[in-house]
C-alpha cells in the first residue's frame, strides 16, 4: 500500500472497512485516540483498581496501558492487525504493566465482554450500532461503556465531554467528543409493590427504552396512574409517583435492580417516608 496523508475521515472509513475483513497481512491506517482524550474517557468511567477494561480497536494499546499504569484497572484491547497487537504487547512490557494489560488479534464481534467493568470504542457509528445489541446483551448492569467520538443513534449518552485537542495547530480538527453509557437494568414488565406500613400494595406497570423509564400504576379498585421521570442508572431505579398512590402528595420510588426485585425507598423532597419491596411478575 502506498503510504500517503490522509483526511481523517477517509482513515476511519479504510479502518472500520478493513476490521470487517477476515485476518491477513495488511498497512492497517488507523487513527490513534490524543492521550487528552485517553486521560478524559477514563476519568469519565471513573474506573476503578481492580476493574477489567476491554477496548475494541485498541490500536497502540495506550488506552489499556494508560488504564493499568495510572488507574490500577486490567484488561485488554483487541485489534485486527498483527503489528498493532505486536506494538501494543511491547509497549505494555516497557511500561511494567504487561501482567495486566494484553492485547490480541482479535475480530471485536467475537469478543467476550461479560466481565467487562468499562468497554472503551473508537469505531465509527455503524459499528458502533452493529454492537449495541451484543453490549447491552452481555454487559452487566452498571457497567460503562465510552466512546470517543462516534454515539448509539437512539441509546441516548448518559454523559458527554468535549475535549479541546492539545495543539489546534495539529491536524484537521479543533476538538473531541467522548461519550458515555451506563448499561442499564431489564425492568419492563409488571410488578407488584409492598410498601412498608401501608397493607394495599399496588401493581406497577414499566415499559422501557434504555434507560428511560414509563410507566403505569395501578391501586386495588382503582384505574391506572401514569408514572413520570422515570430513569436508571445501572441498577439504580428512580421513578415518580403520582399524588394518592402514597400519599396525598407525588412521591418518589428510589430503588436498586436485583435478580427479579426492586428494594429502595419512598421519598417526598429527599426526605424518605418508607421503605419498599417490588417482586416482577414472571
């Protein structure tokens, strides 16, 4: 291949067109992520020592060896061509932290992301679209996901940074964007909630979109009242009730997701009035 300059966008289209091509011998162009950048995904990840970071296309390896150097975190980065994953594997070595850092040629649709705390993307946004049911099928609720520049369409970020590039004068553009999503919990579908003090109960009727969160509530010989705000953070349920369903004032159920219940709180103007158990319908 002949070596030439290119405009950035041109080498993001070469690269995700060559990742979709099975192995082989190949001059991969592909557009390193500016350690700023780098720096600014993990500290929106807040990850954490012991955690396991994946990165797809992981490139010179810098985001995972930044991430076990400086944040305690292991992991590893996946990349089609040999010499990057060569480049990255050597370059953990002279950091001191290849024991936890590695890198493999890999195709990223193959790789297992089930034990992933944060996943880390620089793809292009139908790659990005193409993954989007594999990340949400396998990664675990609470989990991270960021990505340099390129978004999820519909799955809304829960976060998002620009991030001036370190020197205007260098390349074609002035800044960067990076993303974040927060894999959230499975609670469409029906509940009945107990709260604390109160024999009645209700039925809770939840339908979802990521992590937006609507719904209906249903008193014993009463008909239904919409629900509002309703959102999720991970496992973190927040969700608002109308006024009559405890109380003669709107509510708030404050909860956690776990294995078919939602536990949490009751709570009016951040002062909690009870506490709650919901159990999903099977």
């Amino acid at each position: 291949m002949v070596k030439t300059l290119m405009p950035a966008a041109l080498v993001l289209l070469a690269h995700a067109a060559l990742a979709q091509q099975p192995f082989k011998e190949m001059d991969t162009p592909y557009v390193p992520t500016p350690q700023v950048v780098v720096e600014r995904m993990l500290r929106m990840a807040q990850v954490k020592p012991g955690e396991m970071l994946i990165d797809l296309g992981s490139g010179d390896g810098r985001l995972v060896i930044t991430a076990a150097k400086e944040y305690g975190a292991h992991g590893f980065g996946v990349d089609i061509d040999p010499r990057l994953v060569s480049k990255s594997n050597r370059s953990a070595q002279q950091a001191g932290v290849a024991e936890r850092a590695r890198f493999l040629r890999q195709d990223l649709f193959d790789t297992d992301f089930h034990d992933a705390d944060v996943l880390t993307l620089y793809l292009l946004p139908d790659v990005n679209m193409a993954l989007r049911p594999k990340i949400l099928s396998e990664l675990r609720p609470g989990a991270r996901v960021v990505s340099h520049d390129y978004g999820m369409r519909d799955w809304q970020p829960d976060a998002q940074a620009k991030v001036p590039a370190p020197d205007k004068s260098v390349g074609l553009r002035k800044e960067s964007m990076v993303y974040l999503w927060i894999v959230p919990a499975k609670v469409e579908g029906a509940w009945d909630v107990v709260v604390q003090g109160d024999a009645r109960g209700f039925a809770l009727s939840l339908s979802q979109q990521f992590q937006k969160v609507a719904g209906a509530v249903r008193l014993p010989g009463q008909g239904a009242l919409p629900v509002s705000d309703g959102r999720l953070r991970g496992e973190e349920l927040t969700l608002a009730l109308p006024a009559g369903v405890y109380g003669d004032h709107p509510v708030e159920l404050v909860g956690r997701v776990s294995a078919g219940t939602l536990e949490g709180r009751v709570v009016s103007d951040g002062r909690e009035l009870a506490t709650f158990k919901a159990t999903k319908r099977s």
